[in-house]
C-alpha cells in the first residue's frame, strides 16, 4: 500500500470532462472496486451532455485567445461548473446515487513546460529567487468548472484540478489516463497502443503486462485529433456542420499527399515524447495556414477534409514508429475520432497487418474512456493512490492528482 492509501470498498463514482473540441459534458456513473492490478470498472450510465450553443461560443473564444475580463472569465467559470454540476444530477437519476465527483472541467489554455523543468525543480527550492521565478520553466494548465462549486451544487464530495500537481513538479500534466489505461487495458502477452482521438490525439504504448512493465509505458500527445477537422467542417460548410459524421465528407474527397508531407514537418511532430499539445498550437490559426497551404493544389473542401483527416492519421502513423520501442501488436481506439469510419480506415492502411479496434471490443466503452479514466483518477485521490505515470508526463516522480472539495450536506 502507499504510505497514505486507505481500504478500497466498492465506490460510485461520477467522471465529467469535456475535451478540447468542446463539443460537450460526457458524463459516466460507475461503480469502481479494487485499487490497481485488481481494479474493476462497471459502467453504469453514461451520456453526452450538449453545451449551451452561447456558452460554448465562449469557451470556443476564449480558447481561441480572445481577450476577455477577469469578470467575464469568472462568468465563464461558474457557467462551467452549473453545467457540469447538472450534469452530475442527471447521470444518477434512475440510479442509487454517487459519493464521489471527478471532474476534469474544460481546458482552455495548456503550456507545456520548457526543456529541463523538472529538473530544475528537483535541484531546490533554493533556486526561485523573486526574480527567477517569472521565467520558471514550469508549464501551466487551465481547467475551467471549479470544484468547490460542483460539491456545493450537487452535495457530493469533488475531486478537480487533476493537472496542476504533476505540473507543479516539472511535468506536463498531459496526458494523465496512461496510468488508468495500464490497469484496466493491459495484456499479458501483447503490446498495446491506446489511442484517444479527442480534440487532440494522445497514445499510451502499454507493453505486455510482465517483469517491469509499468515503467516501460510510454504516452504522449500525437498531435491533431478532432481539432482541425470540427474546425474545418464548421469553416467549409459556413456553420451549418460542427462535425463530419462517420468522416463521410472527407471519404468522398481524396487526400493530398505533398501537402500531408509538408504539414509533417511541423516541430512538434519531431520532438521527442514527453510531450503535449493543445488548440494553442492546432487551433483556428494553424487551420488558415493548412487552408492556405492548400490553395496551390486548388483543392475542393472534400479534398481538404480527406487532407486533414490525413494528417490526424499519419502523424498518429509517424509518432508510433519514431518514438516506440517496438510497434504495438494491436491499437484500441477511443474518443469521438474512433466513430469516424473514414478515419479509422486510413490508420488501418497505414498501419498494415496491425489490428485497429475500439476499446469496446475489450470491454471499455469507448466513447465515455476519459470520463471513466476521471472517476477512477477521483476514486484513486481519495484513497491516497498516485495518479500519474512519469514515463507519460515527464514529472520526476509519482504524485497525488486533483484538489478534493467537500460537499457541506
């Protein structure tokens, strides 16, 4: 047991988080038993709660970089938590109710942290001085939806704010469910690459479960997931469309593969794991530059779909086989990107004979994972368990997760 860990009993517990394409609240009830190697999950209800169309304009903004007041971004932050805290309500009726909340909230602004955060941390506080310490290399997360106002409005105990301890140590707080993936996912003879494909796709490579395997899982952000390819539905089709469902658009268009070549080059795509990302770097800005770019090979917006769905599987493709120690054995999808046929396709071409499946073919819903990956992340908080994975975040050591805000019922 870890020195602060308490007896595991069958918990409820409520995960919320809404993802980078802002699309919504997933929301999951379940019930969770056990600790690590023998955690079990059982999912009891789950559901995807649309934003109010204003209030995810604003998010859509603000994470765009518009600027905005203190008093409008507390606005924004209350408005999350009603909405989340709603959410909590809704997923428990018809159910025997939960005792524990763990709510991701919504990010709207994500900085990796420079080269040698971690270890600038690790050699003293002695070195954060009152000036040094405005161009510390620590990188910062902002998760909107406060905890304290999901316990208050629902009467159940929250759990938030999973990032920002891993980040305080020198790590990226990204991505965080590598560590949930390795318990409820791995295989004793094969190697596994998870791959979420939110807004933003993210892998966790989980060797086979034998000798030391937990520190030999490697987990990163690819790159582009949903991002682009929302935005650019909602940009070709004047807003009538926020997404292409199935990839059916893009399927009828065909990809350019010079113009896939050149976006490849991106930095991001070449440096080395661990690494994060977000819509700061592919957001609405990087989408006019790929718009731009296509203008030269007079593409029609069937084609530039083809092309950026394209770019989301190839750069998936090129993180795997530049930064793995070996090729996995099978992928397990998740996320909104594993509805999208089209998509899937292409990562079933460019990875060969590799099996591409979705996680619900092994048992875990696919389309609620992250959601489930946060109530187990809240449930581990409250038993004192680690959260994080360093191997995945960067972070020099393993850390509690979230903040734990009391329900005053």
């Amino acid at each position: 047991m870890h020195p602060t860990e308490k007896v595991a009993v069958p918990t409820r517990v409520i995960g919320l988080i809404s993802g980078t394409s802002v699309d919504g609240i997933d929301a999951v009830l379940v019930e969770i038993s056990g600790t690590e190697l023998d955690l079990k999950v059982y999912l009891l209800a789950g559901k995807t709660y649309p934003y109010p169309s204003e209030l995810r304009e604003k998010i859509l903004a603000v994470g765009a970089g518009v600027a905005i007041s203190m008093a409008e971004l507390a606005e924004i932050d209350d408005a999350i938590a009603q909405v989340f805290a709603e959410a909590a309500q809704n997923i428990q009726i018809g159910h025997q109710l939960a005792t524990l909340i763990g709510s991701h909230g919504q990010t709207v602004y994500h900085r990796p942290p420079k080269e040698g955060a971690g270890n600038q941390r690790k050699r003293g506080r002695e070195m954060l001085t009152p000036h040094s310490a405005l161009s510390t290399p620590l990188g910062y997360s902002l998760q909107l939806g406060r905890g304290e106002l999901i316990a208050y409005l629902t009467g159940i105990t929250t759990v938030s704010n999973f990032r920002v301890a891993d980040i305080a140590i020198g790590g990226h707080g990204a991505p965080l469910v590598p560590r949930v993936d390795a318990y409820l996912l791995s295989h004793p003879e094969e190697g596994r690459c998870i791959q979420n494909i939110g807004g933003i796709g993210n892998v966790a490579y989980i060797p086979p479960r034998h000798g030391d395997w937990l520190s030999k899982i490697r987990a990163w952000d690819t790159g582009p997931g949903n991002s682009l390819l929302d935005l650019a539905v909602e940009h070709l089709s004047a807003g009538a469309k926020t997404y292409d469902e199935n990839g059916n658009w893009a399927a009828s268009g065909t990809p350019c593969h010079p113009l896939v070549e050149q976006w490849l080059n991106q930095d991001y795509f070449h440096l080395p794991p661990p690494k994060s990302t977000g819509r700061e770097l592919f957001g609405v800005t990087y989408l006019h530059q790929c718009l731009k770019d296509a203008q030269e090979y007079q593409l029609n917006p069937a084609d530039i779909l083809a092309t950026l769905t394209e770019l989301t599987a190839a750069s998936i493709v090129h993180s795997y086989r530049t930064f793995l120690p070996e090729m996995p054995q099978r992928v397990l999808l998740c996320g909104g990107g594993s509805r999208n046929l089209y998509l899937k396709r292409r990562l079933e071409l460019l990875l060969a004979s590799i099996p591409v499946l979705a996680t619900d073919e092994v048992g875990l819903n696919a389309d609620f994972k992250e959601a489930i990956a946060f109530a187990v992340l809240a449930y581990w908080r409250h038993l004192g368990i680690p959260g994080n994975l360093p191997t995945a975040t960067g972070a020099p050591q393993e850390v509690l997760l979230g903040e734990i805000h009391q329900s005053q019922s």
